[in-house]
C-alpha cells in the first residue's frame, strides 16, 4: 500500500479483529491495573466510601432493560456492545418469553429494549406487542434509525412504533454530517436524518401527539459532555432550521472506558488523562442518582446485570437471581452493585445515565 493511500476504515467488532480488548477480564484488568493499582488515582469504591455512598443498592426497580442482541447494521466508533454485522449473539423467543414473564411481575413502569440493533432480531416486533399487552407505562426501542432504512422489511417501523406506542430514542451525537459521519460511519448522517423526517411524519417529536422521539448526544473525543439543556438548544435549533425536525428531549451521555472507547483511549494513549477527567470531575450527588439503583438489564442470553455497561463487563448481579429464568426481585433488592472504575463515567460532571445526565 502506497503510503499516501488513506489507511481503510476498520467496519469489523473488535471481538471479529481479535481485539484483547474485546475479551470482557482484559478490560477489567485495564480498569484494575496501572494508576489503579499503584495509587495514583483512587478507586471508585474509595471515592464512594468518601462520599458515605458506598455500597450502591436498588432503591426500586422501575427501569427493565433488555439487551435482544448485538447484531447492528453499523460499527459506530464508540459502541460499548462492540456492536457490528458479526455479531451473532441474539435473544430467542424463550429467552424474550422469560422476560415477559418476570416484567409481569417485577413493578417496572419503564422496558428499555436495546441491541445491537433491536429490530435485527426477527423476533422484535413479537415482543414488542407482547410487552404492549402487560400496559407498561413506557416501552422504549433504542434505534440506531438507519437500520429502518437498510433494507425493505424495516420501511413500516416508524407505523409499527406508532401503532404500539413505543417511545423512540436514538443516538445522534452531532446536528453535522461530518461528525456523525465520523463516530458512525460514512452515509450515517443522511440516513438517520431520512429516518427522522419518516418519524416527524407519522407524528413523532411533535407536540400534542404523545409520540416520544428523544435523541442522545455523546462526546466525539476523550471529553465530558456539554451541558445538556443547552445543547439540546442548540440541537433544537440546528435540526429545525437546517432540516425542519422536531423531536422532544436531549440526552448527553458520557463515553464510558468500556470495549470501542477503551480501546481508543489505550491507541491514542489518552487513558489515564480521560480517567483523572472523570476523577476531577466526580459528583457525590450524581452517585446517588445512578441509573443501576433503578434498573436491571438483561442480557441476549437470559443473565441479569446491574447494567448494560456491566454486562458488557460480564459482571452478573451479585445475587441468586442473576438469570431470568429464577427472576425474583426480592432477592434483587438485597444486592450489592457490583462496580469497578468504569462506574466513574456515570458519577462525573452531571452524572450520565442511558435517560441523560442525572442532577
Ligand atoms: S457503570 Fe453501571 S454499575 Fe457502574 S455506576 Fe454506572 S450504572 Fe452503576
């Protein structure tokens, strides 16, 4: 290859490359070793015994995340799930039966289905009407909108959606093509504005409909996010004018040191200085707030996890429970959180959380 030639971009998970930090133990030892392990910076147990916060319990479980699978049409940047086409990790109709049972039973206002790309399991919009018939107050799909442009058989989602009321949210993490096209992958951009415009239509974003449509914004680089009202300003603005799109809320989202972005900060050897950030940057009172005091998510293959970034950890809850098919949320509510450093991703600036900053 010439070295004037531009090197290709990489469109494979890091699990496909062989990538060390594909393997769940390898990130942990990461977030376990170097300034962790000589003192230099202080670990996220120590910050939370400091902050009288330490250990992290379920306050009430309202939030049931599930995780149908990792396959996704795109390879974004900065994906946790190590998201990508060679995923083949997805949830089976047994599996889903499992998890409707235990909603039924679990107190959850919220069911927060997630992937991958959710609509790739071919048992997706099943689910979807089953949760629809246990009148949850709020079932959200976490879109990446381009896969309902990718091929036919996704055309009719945005009337799928409408028709069981489910609250979309997306990640957008720019109003410009440049820097969607960057984190997300070439043609992201014009795709996903497609998609909203298809959303907007059937009624989605706008006032008086009831139909959600929220978008998620997080950091390009090694930063924390901007504020997140005026960014939604911003975005508001941007989107109308440029596009003529309407949606309802902003959520910022911190990158946390997990899979894609960990290996980022290990190539560009911005680690330690995205680390001490999150340090400087700790808030007690977005410790109080963490999403995992609320919500359990559930992964492809039936574990529970106090989150979706441990699952990606493979750290399963510290409990009985810890499968959906012996779900039982007493036992749930006893656990302690299971945390490593990653967890100061959640806690620094205005706390992060997959509903936006917390405080
Ligand atoms: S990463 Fe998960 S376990 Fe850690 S604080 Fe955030 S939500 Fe809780």
């Amino acid at each position: 290859m010439s070295i004037l030639s531009k090197p290709k971009k990489v469109v494979k998970s890091l699990k496909a490359q062989k990538n060390r930090i594909a393997i769940a133990q390898e990130q942990l030892k990461v977030l376990n070793q170097g300034p962790f392990e000589t003192g230099k910076l202080p670990k996220f147990k120590k910050k939370l015994e400091e902050a009288n916060q330490f250990p992290l319990r379920l306050k009430k479980l309202d939030v049931f995340q599930v995780n149908i699978g990792y396959m996704c049409n795109l390879v974004c940047e900065h994906c946790h799930v190590d998201a990508g086409p060679d995923r083949k990790e997805i949830m089976t109709t047994e599996t889903m039966q499992q998890c409707l049972d235990a909603i039924k039973v679990s107190g959850a206002s919220t069911i927060d289905i997630t992937g991958g790309a959710p609509e790739m399991n071919s048992h997706f919009r099943w689910f979807i009407e089953e949760i629809n018939k246990l009148g949850v107050k709020d079932i959200i799909v976490r879109s990446n909108l381009t896969i309902i442009v990718a091929n036919k058989k996704y055309y009719d989602l945005p009337e799928f959606f409408k028709a069981n009321n489910v609250h979309v949210i997306s990640s957008l993490p720019c109003y410009t093509k440049e820097n969607v096209d960057k984190q997300r992958g070439d043609g992201v951009f014009v795709d996903s504005i497609r998609v909203l415009k298809m959303l907007n239509e059937v009624g989605y974003g706008k006032e008086g409909t009831g139909l959600k449509l929220d978008l998620v914004y997080n950091p390009v680089g090694a930063n924390l996010p901007g504020a997140q009202d005026s960014l939604q300003e911003d975005y508001k603005r941007e989107l109308m004018e440029l596009f003529g799109i309407e949606f309802n809320y902003l959520f910022t989202i911190t990158n946390l040191p997990i899979s894609r972005f960990l290996d980022f900060l290990l190539a560009s050897d911005r680690y330690e200085e995205y680390m001490e950030k999150l340090i400087t940057n700790f808030n007690p009172y977005a410790a109080e707030e963490v999403m995992c005091r609320d919500t359990i998510s559930v992964s492809w293959d039936g574990n529970i996890y106090d989150c979706d970034f441990n699952q990606m950890l493979e750290l399963k809850v510290a409990s009985k429970s810890n499968h959906i098919s012996t779900f039982n949320i007493e036992e749930l509510a006893k656990r302690e959180i299971i945390m490593s450093q990653h967890c100061y991703g959640c806690t620094s600036g205005a706390g992060s959380s997959c509903q936006g900053a917390t405080v």
